[in-house]
C-alpha cells in the first residue's frame, strides 16, 4: 500500500517526518513501511508552459508552430496534438529531459521548421499510458513552474506491507486512523455532498440478489449526462502517486475514492444494462463474460457475477465486463457500492487469475456500514470531474441488517497477557482512538466498528492495546524462561549421535531433496504403488516422495565429481516414505556414499581408489559404537552391483540395510566414470540402541591361547563361512576372532584362496590348556575339510 | 732424565693426542698408548722401584695423579665423540619438518541442521524439550485446528502440497503444537524442528522446502512478556551477547497478539546497511499469544491457561550466521562450500 504522505494530512495533521512515521507504522504492524525513493527524477527538466501563439505548419498540414511561454523565455515547438490551443497550458520538455517515449528532447528541424521544445502527452511526460493528445495543465499556472510542483507529485511516498487481516488499512482514511490514534490525533474525515438532481433513483434502476450470503449488501446510485473524457492533469497524477492507471475522469474518481475509502466501487454504462436491471447472482457453469482487460472468463457456479437480465456485465468484486464498460460515449452510469463475502472473493480472484485492486481489497475486508458513505463520496467526485446530475436518491438492498458487534474485554486479564500493568482508562482511551466503542465497568463492553472483522475475542483486543502501548514498552521477561529442565527426544539424540561420528568419520552431511521425479525412483526401481505423490507437484522433477536415501546420495556423488572433487565421502540422515492405503509412513534412514580417492593426495601416502571395504568399514564402526550386532549376507538390491552388495541382517533376521557399489550401467546415465559406493541403514536399531548401557567387563586374570590358522577353501567360498564354523567350535572360549590376511596364487592352488585368522581363545574364570585348544583346532579343521572341502594350511 | 720429568712429557703428550681424537678408536689407541698394560706411563710406574726410598711415595702420588688425570681426559673425550655420534645419527634422520602433516578427514555437519541443534540446545537450556512431528500432516492439524479460517489462501493448492485428501506436505512445524497440547496437559514446553513445504517458486530467499523450528509454552499466565523475555535469551545465545531485539505486532491466525521478531542488524549493529536495507533491523521469526481458538481445538481450557508459541525458519538464521545471500547455496550440496562452512 502506497501512502503519499502530502495526500495523507488530508485526514489527520501530523508534526512529524516521513521517516518517523514510517518508524511509527512498523511499530504498530506495519512492516518494512519505508520512503520510497523519489521516482521523479525524471521530470527535472519539465516545466508549465503556456502557448501564446499557434500557427498551421507551412510544410505539413498535422503539424503545428507552437510559441511556448515559460515565463523567463519563450520557445518554438513544433506539435503534432489535435488539442494544441492558444492559451493553453502544457507540460513542456525542455531540451535535455529524456521523455517517457525514450526519446531525449533535442533542438530539432522539423520540416524546416526549428523546435526547441517538446509540448507533452502523459505518456511523454512519464504520467500515464495516454498518448495521443497533450496533457492539458491548470491555465492558471504560472509559465515555467516546475512541472512535478504543478502537479503535486513533489511529496514524499510511503509504501507499507498490509497484513492480511487488516482490509481496513487498505485506505489512506485506514492508515490515517492508525496514526491520529497512536498520537492522540483528530481523524478528519470530509462530509460529501453530492448536489442532488430532481430524478429519483427508485424510478430509473432495479437491484435483485439472488445470494445474500456471498453479497449481503448493494448500493447504486446512477449519474446523468455525464462527459466521460480523460482526467484532469492534477488528478491523473494523485492516481500517479497512488499507483493505480488513468482509465477516464469517472473511472479515476471512483478508484481514488477506492484509494482513500479502502471501498472498490464500480462504474457501469448504464444505457448497457438491459432493462437496467442489476441482478447478483451466481454464474451459471460455463457461462462466458469478456473483462474489461479483454480476456474471456469461463465462470461456473461458485463463481460471483453482476448480470442483467440477459447477461453477465461484470465478475462480482473481481473485475467489470467489456459490454457495461464506461466509454466515451457513455452518457448515464450506475456505481456501484457492494459488499462482498471475502472467501467467495478470494477464490475467483484465484481460479480466474485475476489480481485487480477491487479483488485484492474485498479479499481482505471491506466495511459494510461504510456503503453509503463512499457512494456519495464518488457521486460527488463524478460530479466535481465530469458535472453530471446526481439522481436522487440511492439503491440499498441490505436484506440482513447486522446488530452492532460487542466483545467483552477484562482489562486485568489482557495485562495478565501482555505482562503489563496499563491502567484501566488508558486500556479505554487506546481502544476509544481506534475507533472503538467502549462502556466502562470492571468488564469492558468494547463495540466493535463493522470495519474490524479481524476483532473478534478479547485477545483481539489484547492486541489493539499493546499495538498503541508499544510493543517495545513491554518488558522481556527472562526470569521465568530459566526456570525449567528441558530434554531432547530420544530420535533426535540419536540423530545427533550419528551426525557427530559420521563427520567424525570424515564424511561430510548433505541434505538432498525429499520431493523427487519418479523417473529417477525407477532407474533404482525404487518406485512402489505405495509410494506417496503429491497430487499438485510443481514440474515432474518433484512429484512423488522419496522412497530411498540412495538416488539423492548418487546425484550428489556425481554432482561433485563433475566439480572436480577428487575425494568424496557424504552422508545424510532423512527421512522416507510410503503409504499402505490412507496411512502415511515415514521414517529416517541414513544414507552414506564414497567415491574417487580414498583421501585427497598427498606426499606422505598413496592415495587409492575407494572401495567397498571403505564404506563397509564406516557402517560397522557405526555399529559397534551403538552396540548393534549385524551379518552382512550376500545380496541387495538391483541396482548394486551383483558380486559387490551385501544386505545387513540384525540377530534376529531382520533387515537393517545394503551396503554396495552402484552398477556401472546406472553410473554411466549419471556420466560418472567412477565406482559409486552406497550403504542406507534403517534409524530405528540406532534409536533403539542408544538407552542401552553396557556394563564394564572384569580384566582377564587367567591367560589366553594366541592361534593363526590360516585355511584353503574354493574362491566361492565365504570368509564368513569360516568364521561361523570357528565361532560355533569355540563357542564362548572365543574371545576375538580377526580375518588377518587373504591370499590367491602360488603356491595356493588355482581358484582358491587362502584366509588366515588370528583367533584368541581364553577362558575367564581358569587357565585353558593348550591341549584343549589343539582339540577344537580338531574340531575346525574337520569341519572346514567336510563342509568346505578345505584344508588347514600347514606352516 | 728423572721420573717427574718424564711422567710431565707423558701428561703433555697425552693430553695433546686425547684433544686430536676423533673416534672412540683414536680414544682407544690413546689409552693403550700411555696407560694401558704397556703403555707409557703404566711402564713409568713400574720404574717406581728404582726411586730412592725417601721420594718413592712422592713420585708415586705424582704418576698416579697423572694416570687419573689422562683417565678423565679419555672419558670425558670419549664422552664428548660419544655425544657427536649419536648427534650424527640423529641428524641423518633430519625430516623436512614444513612439509604438511597426513590429513586426518573430519567432516562436515550441514549448515542448516547444524544451526537447528544450537538452536535446540539454546532452547533446551531454557526448559523446552525437543520433539518432532510427521512431515505429512493432516489438513486438520495444519489448518483447522490452527485456526486457519477454511478460505484462507495457504490452504490453495496453489500454496501448498497435497498428498491424499486431507493429507498436506506441513507447510510450517506448527502443527506439532496441536499434536503436542492433544497428547499432554499443561504445563507444556517443546520445541520441534523438522522439514516443512511450500509451493514457492525457489529464487534466492524461497524454497519448496526448507527447516523450520517450532516453540511453544503454555502454562498459567504465560505472557507476551515472557515471551519476549525468552527470545531475548535466544538471540544473545544464537547471534551474540550484544544482539538486540525489537517486537512489532503482526498477523498470524493462530496467535493473537501477533508479532515478528527483528534482531539489530549482524553487520552494522543497527547503523543501516545494504543486509539490512539501512533499516537496523533484521526479521527473524513470527511469534505471538497461542489464539484462544487453538486451545479450544486441543481440548485446553482456554480460560485457565495462556501460552506463546513463535515459529523460525532455520535457513534463514544460517545465511544470516555464514554471510549466504541465495539459499539455494544450501542444498546444491557443493563439498567446497559445505567443507568450507
Ligand atoms: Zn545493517
């Protein structure tokens, strides 16, 4: 919202700055109200001149020799506008002024002719769009004033943010009412007084609604022999200065009454209203109306229209038709003053895309009871503007009078909310200078004026009160804030927990989109009937939620090799989810991935390639410092490579994750020459785990047998097969079991290998024997021969 | 010539041929030279027998002085070659001490969550207790029960993602409020942070989705003052002990009073700069009294009870803390900005 601050001591005289006022609105809510630079710059060298003569061009017949007084001086200008006169006052661009057009304005031979100056339409002197006749100046200006003083444009502008529950300050009375109550101002607000025609009204105009709920209130009145015809100079740039477009002097007049009411109002042709018959009604489905910006609108039954009986002539509060538009030739018009229901408003405005000043205001609220008012304030402006008859009288159908709205306020219980002590009269004073009304007594019975819709409960009113207090006057009361003992939830702690030894790790967090395309999801088959899409996605790229931590790791694996990023090592712990019908899951998981050198180079080591025993190494590190037992099996999903992937199994057969390398053809779509490793991990044993605290186990007093075994078996056989067989021999005697060394070629024989294993037997309460040891060494070796077709490997 | 003289051109020689060593060998060869088995002096002293009775025990002291004295030479100089050696050793083993030591990797926690937990632990040393809340929410918990009138333009398919009916994308955190107030009595005071979405067109301060982080308090008289009492304490905690605060009123549905919370400028302490668009003041978050209406909608008695609740979003606090202007930095998930961060 624009607030020309000249425009504003209209309705209430301030004594301070622009800049203080600003301070003073963001204050009392607001926001970001700043002095918007001056936008006039570009007028420096436009003046008022007069033209003293006007002769016909010798040389061409649509020209004119204009001589221009500017009061110290007087120019030549050669000018092409139909409504040059002598006498007439003009905006003049001296030479060096650069025109709305681009133009720079030069001493130019036109046609033989010299001109030194440049007599300007709106659009030339950076007004309005209208091009095709000179701005016409008040005669009685005097020549060679300054063209931003002569009109009126020479006043600092402030631009406010409105929030949305505030309708009644989309006006500058609004904005006026804010400030007098803050200082303690008087509002002043001027009486119309449209001169009245003998005509009545009742005798010329119907008005039916047919839906008192979307537009419980219509006023009209009607004005004749109206000239409809470009503004006047002076009043095309207060519209400037409000920001809104010069359409004709009616139009104009009702928008700036709009500008200063807060109240849209809409001009119709009369003579276009069959029957002059206004009906308010719902659209039919399909009905078509054409907006007076020229675009057709498609309407249906939520829709909101302003009809004849034959027609839809305009969208209710949202925008007028092309076949009542008020034109040249219009001589009779209807203004309309209306109420309409915010919600239906808001939705047309949506669905039809149409973002116009009436819509954006009867969104937000406009003051029922302020109908009248704003009727005759337009009625007389038209007047003023155009000196048409006002016709008698005024059509108000206002089936559901409303009683006036009270609200009961404690003035004990609003301190005890703002943590104020404020005196019960300055509570009434505050609330009396906004405009309310209020009965004193231990409770208030505060009324509340029809243009506050948004106050609706004491707390509303709580608000009021600390608005004109001061917000900053009420005290930051810390005490209490230390009171209490807080805590953090298990699942965040664990996710902390994982954050910090991951980092520690030397990976590094991401945080990858959750929306995602389902064409990546399906390059990892990752997309479910149970996946959950969102029903209005903006783009593909985004429509379905992510089912696995995996495509968002690999994209950001690949994203950084392109950047040239020798070695990387992320994670991310983020949530997934599914859908088993109308259920929601979701769930965290945690996603780790490598790829390129296992650290940057350096002088000091070799710098290899990244490999699955890397990323596997992470994930049990993971484990062992939350105390989580698991078996990596064999296997994975799809898109793993199919002799590189191994699934996690917990204890009790339940799956816990993947750790693999991602298959090189789907590598090759994302153009990395890398090998990619993954691992997602399932949150909840991690988040389970974290309660449990393991007890400190006693030092060994009795010694323990040191054994390398070292087995041949087939290539296809496991490491894990081994071990198991050597766990289950050893049974609890096994106090540490490690896989010291893998070994191919000579003197092992062709596709085998050998694998040696460092084995520490030890029993805690005596001292094991070695012969006992020798036994289940025995017992291994015969199971490795008959199970595993291996031998132990003899030293 | 006499004993004396003898055992003194000994004493001169040795000392001479002990100072030109170089090795423990030269060291050596010095010692057998003149006071080994057959060394020079050892035979000298043999010729003790010879001196008269009367000088024997003279002359012998004076030998045995200079026996010990060239034996303390030869130790101290062996001594001395011993030090040098091994000083040697250890000089062949000299590292170019400049050159960078192996890297250790540490990694990075992500600006946005890493921000979130200072923010949770500020609040937790305040009493809040973190929770969180689901992502996909229903309308009622987002809207309704928030006191979001049913036309209110967040609920538009154009603000906000659907994903069943009456299943919405949370577009902020506050929803928890409502899933914390039905689950427990008052006192109540929680934060809770977590992911929230929005049908914004992303550009440099908008993003589909992003972190907020939710408080609330209700109690018995709670106030608009403790309120601001307690974000005081947050923002010293998270920008500083000489960050000051302004309150100005605003507009939510779900609080009444409403009011945003500015922090004095991080660059310019309030002169006016380009951050803060010469006014100060920098927006931080949206707070306010928890609405009446709110607590009607959980089952509070809303006669009994007062609380406050404020909602921020974490990106925002981290371009502020790293100096980011586009928050899309944040997610491109760029290892030279992350590691840098
Ligand atoms: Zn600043």
């Amino acid at each position: 919202m624009r607030i020309p601050f000249g425009w504003l001591q209209n309705f209430v005289k301030l004594d301070i700055s622009p800049q203080e006022a600003c301070e003073q609105l963001i204050m009392l809510g607001f926001s970001d109200a700043e002095v918007i630079p001056n936008e006039w710059d570009c007028l420096d060298n436009f003046v008022v001149g007069r033209a003293t003569k006007v002769e016909s061009h010798p040389g061409d017949d649509h020209l004119k020799i204009v001589d221009v007084n500017l009061g110290y001086t007087t120019l030549k200008s050669v000018c092409g506008a139909p409504n040059v006169v002598t006498g007439g006052a003009y905006a003049v661009a001296l030479p060096g002024a650069k025109l709305g057009s681009g133009q720079t304005v030069s001493r130019a031979e036109i046609s033989g002719v010299v001109s030194e100056c440049v007599l300007c339409s709106g659009w030339e002197a950076w007004l309005d769009d209208s091009r095709d006749s000179l701005l016409e100046l008040d005669k009685d200006l005097v020549p060679g004033t300054r063209l931003i003083e002569a009109l009126g444009l020479d006043e600092p502008v402030i631009e406010v943010e409105v929030t949305p529950n505030r309708g009644d300050c989309l006006g500058l009375v609004g904005i006026a009412r804010e400030l007098a109550a803050v200082f303690g101002k008087e509002l002043i607000i001027p009486e119309p007084a449209p001169k009245y025609g003998s005509k009545r009204i009742e005798d010329l105009v119907d008005v039916e609604i047919h839906d008192e709920d979307a537009c419980p209130r219509y006023g009209a009145m009607v004005l004749e022999k109206v000239s409809v015809r470009p503004s006047r100079a002076t009043l095309r740039a207060q519209l400037r200065l409000a920001g809104l477009r010069a359409v004709n002097n009616v139009v104009d007049a009702a928008n700036l009454v709009m500008f200063e009411t807060g109240h849209p109002l809409h001009a119709f042709d009369l003579d276009k209203i069959e029957e002059a018959h206004v009906i308010v009604r719902r659209a039919a489905e399909g009905e078509k109306i054409v907006g007076i910006d020229g675009a057709q609108y498609s309407l249906g039954p939520e829709d909101l229209v302003i009809a004849d009986p034959s027609k839809p002539i305009a969208i209710a509060g949202v925008i007028g038709g092309e076949n009542s538009e008020v034109t040249s030739t219009t001589r009779r018009i209807l203004i309309e003053g209306a109420f309409f229901k915010k919600s239906v408003i808001w939705r047309m405005s949506k669905r039809l895309a149409i973002d116009s000043e009436a819509a954006y205001r009867f969104a937000r609220g406009v003051d029922i009871e302020a109908i009248p008012y704003v009727l005759a304030q337009a009625a007389e402006l038209i007047q003023d503007e155009t000196s048409c008859d006002v016709c008698r009288g005024r059509i108000d159908v206002y089936p559901g009078q409303r009683p006036p709205r009270y609200v009961t306020a404690r003035p004990k219980r609003i301190n005890r909310l703002l943590g104020t002590a404020i005196p019960d009269q300055e509570i009434c004073d505050y609330l009396e200078r906004l405009g309310f009304g209020v009965s004193p007594g231990r409770d208030l019975e505060v009324a509340v004026p029809t243009r506050r819709g948004d106050v609706e409960s004491e707390v509303d009113i709580a608000e009021e009160v600390a608005r004109l207090y001061g917000y900053d006057r009420i005290r930051a009361a810390e005490e209490r804030a230390c009171s209490a003992h807080g805590k953090v939830s298990s699942s965040l702690a664990t996710q902390s927990r994982l954050r910090t030894l991951l980092a520690g790790m030397g990976l590094t967090e991401v945080v990858t989109d959750s929306m995602v395309s389902p064409e990546v999801l399906n390059l990892f088959g990752m997309l479910p009937s149970q996946a959950v899409d969102i029903r209005n996605p903006v783009g593909v790229g985004a429509s379905v939620l992510r089912t696995g931590l995996v495509p968002g790791i690999v994209e950001v694996l690949v994203k950084n090799e392109h950047r040239g990023e020798e070695s990387i090592a992320v994670f991310e712990i983020g949530k997934i989810y599914d859908r088993n019908n109308a259920n929601f899951c979701e769930k965290y998981r945690v996603g780790l991935g490598l790829s390129g050198l296992n650290e940057p180079r350096i002088w000091c080591c070799n710098a290899r390639q990244f490999d699955f025993f890397d990323l596997k190494g992470m994930v049990e590190a993971l484990l062992r410092q939350f105390g989580l037992e698991a078996a990596f099996v064999p296997g994975g999903p799809e898109f793993l490579h199919l002799g590189r992937k191994a699934l996690l199994r917990g204890i009790e057969g339940n799956e816990l994750g993947f750790v693999g390398e991602i298959l090189p053809d789907l590598c090759g779509r994302y153009g990395s020459r890398r090998r990619l490793y993954v691992a997602e991990l399932e949150f909840e044993p991690f988040l389970e785990s974290i309660s449990v605290i393991s007890k400190v186990s006693e030092r060994p007093k009795y010694p323990g047998v040191k054994r390398d075994i070292a087995v041949i078996v087939s290539k296809t056989v496991l490491d894990s097969d081994v071990r198991r067989i050597i766990l289950e021999e050893g049974g609890d005697l096994v106090e540490s079991l490690e896989t010291f060394d893998v070994y191919e070629g000579k003197p092992v024989p062709e596709n085998h290998k050998s694998l040696a294993y460092a084995i520490v037997f030890r029993d805690r309460s005596r001292t094991l024997k070695e012969v006992e040891v020798d036994e289940i060494q025995k017992r291994i070796e015969k199971r490795i021969n008959e199970e595993l077709k291996g031998t132990l490997r003899k030293e | 010539m006499d004993l004396q003289s003898e055992a003194a051109r000994i004493r001169e020689a040795a000392a001479k041929a002990i100072k030109t060593c170089k090795s423990i060998d030269d060291v050596d060869a010095v010692r057998v030279k003149y006071i080994g088995r057959r060394g020079e002096l050892t035979l000298l002293l043999r010729k003790l027998g010879e001196v008269s009775p009367g000088q024997r025990k003279e002359v012998g002291k004076m030998l045995n002085a200079i026996k010990d004295e060239i034996s303390s030479l030869l130790a101290e100089r062996r001594k001395e070659i011993e030090t040098a050696l091994k000083d040697e050793t250890l000089r062949k083993e000299t590292i170019d001490v400049t050159l960078p030591g192996r890297r250790v990797r540490i990694g990075k926690l992500h600006p946005t969550l890493r921000i979130l937990n200072e923010i949770i632990d500020v609040f937790v040393g305040l009493g809040f207790t973190a929770v969180e809340g689901p992502e996909i929410e229903t309308e009622y918990n987002n809207f309704d029960a928030l006191n979001f009138p049913p036309w209110h333009p967040s609920r538009d398919d154009f603000d906000s993602f659907y994903v069943g009916d009456g299943y919405v994308l949370r577009t902020h955190t506050s929803p928890a409020q409502v899933r914390v107030m039905k689950s427990q009595e008052p006192p109540v005071r929680v934060v809770v942070p977590g992911r929230c979405y929005r049908r914004d067109t992303p550009d440099a301060s908008h993003l589909m989705s992003f972190f907020q982080i939710e408080g609330l308090y209700v109690d018995h008289d709670v106030s608009l003052a403790d309120l601001k009492g307690t974000l005081a304490i947050f923002a010293r905690e998270i920008f500083g002990p000489e960050t000051k605060i302004r309150f100005r009123p605003h507009y939510f549905p779900f609080t009444e009073p409403s009011a945003e919370l500015d922090i004095s400028c991080l660059v310019c302490g309030g002169a006016g700069c380009r951050l803060c668009k010469q006014s100060g003041w920098l927006e931080v978050l949206g707070c306010g009294m928890v609405h009446p209406n709110v607590f009607k909608h959980v089952g509070y008695d809303h006669k009994a009870v007062t609380g406050f609740a404020f909602g921020l979003g974490v990106e925002r606090i981290a371009m502020l803390k790293y100096g980011i202007s586009d928050i899309r930095t944040l997610y491109e998930n760029d290892l030279k900005i992350l590691n840098s961060l």
